[in-house]
C-alpha cells in the first residue's frame, strides 16, 4: 500500500540524506543570516559618533542585503524536499552568530563585531558549500557563491570603515 503524501512534502532527486544535510546547512545559515541581520539593524539604530551617517547608511545597506538573501536561502530548503525555520524561538535554536543586547557599543567596537560575525558567516557557507557539492545540489552550490561573496564584501568594508585615517 502506498502512503498519501504529506503536505510538505517537495519532489527533488536529491538522496534524502543528502537532501537533509543540505536542509541542515541552510538553516544553519539562515538563522544566522537573521541573527546578523537583527544585530546590523540594531547597532544601525544605536550608532553615534564623529562618522554617524557613514556607519548608519552603511549598516542599513548591510541589513537590507542580508534580509534579502533570507527568502532564498529559505526557499532552496523547500526545493530539497524539506521544512526550514518557522519562528524566532527556532531561529535562537539554530544560530551560532550570538546577539548583542548591550545597551551602549562603540561605533568602533560595531565594526569589529559585524566583521567578525560576517566571517563567521563566510565560514560557513564555505562549510556549506561542500555539503551541496558532495550532494550534487549544483543550484544551491552556485547561490552559496554569491552569498559567500556578499559576507566577505560586508566584512571588507566593515574593516575598512574601522581603520584610523
């Protein structure tokens, strides 16, 4: 007897153990694209200092591009047959990027941690990326590129915004 199908679930030729694998990496990577973004979009709101409107803009324009990768990473979940991440609480569960609930930082102190953050993040979508290659998920291998080489823009230019003239 052939069992109904359930309601998520998603046809992909991916072995299901590949495919899991895969799930697991991105969410891995989508809870900390949201912990960074929230953390960006928080020292956006709270930096002060001599070069205020530099670090605001640039924060902001962080924050845009790391919430605009979400949907995508979250919708590659989906193509490999699997659920992804479904509220706050199972966002804290999945992320390694730790938040900043201080009620003051130094723009400078900011600029450091992003940076930091933004290459925890490069990690792992190189991480990453060798799961979807051992998989053959040659559509999720191509994104991670361009994910991972927006992580490492951020980090240039938080590294660069930090440094003494």
């Amino acid at each position: 007897m052939t069992r109904p199908p359930a309601k998520l679930d998603t046809p992909t030729d991916l072995k299901s153990n590949a495919a899991k694998s895969v799930a697991e990496a991105l969410n891995g990577i989508l809870a900390d694209s949201y912990a960074l973004y929230i953390k960006t979009k928080n020292f956006h709101w709270h930096v002060s200092g001599p070069h205020f409107r530099d670090y605001h803009l640039m924060l902001d324009e962080q924050a845009a591009q790391i919430l605009a990768t979400t949907d995508a990473i979250a919708e590659r979940v989906r193509k490999t047959g699997n659920t992804t991440l479904r509220s706050i609480g199972d966002i804290a569960r999945h992320q390694s990027i730790a938040d900043n609930d201080e009620a003051f930082v130094s723009a400078k102190d900011m600029l450091a941690e992003l940076r930091k953050d933004n290459l925890k993040l490069v990690e792992a979508l190189r991480e990453a990326k060798d799961i979807v290659d051992e998989a053959k998920d040659n559509a999720t291998s191509g994104v991670l590129d361009d994910w991972t080489d927006q992580a490492e823009e951020r980090a240039w230019f938080l590294f660069e915004a930090s440094r003494a003239g």
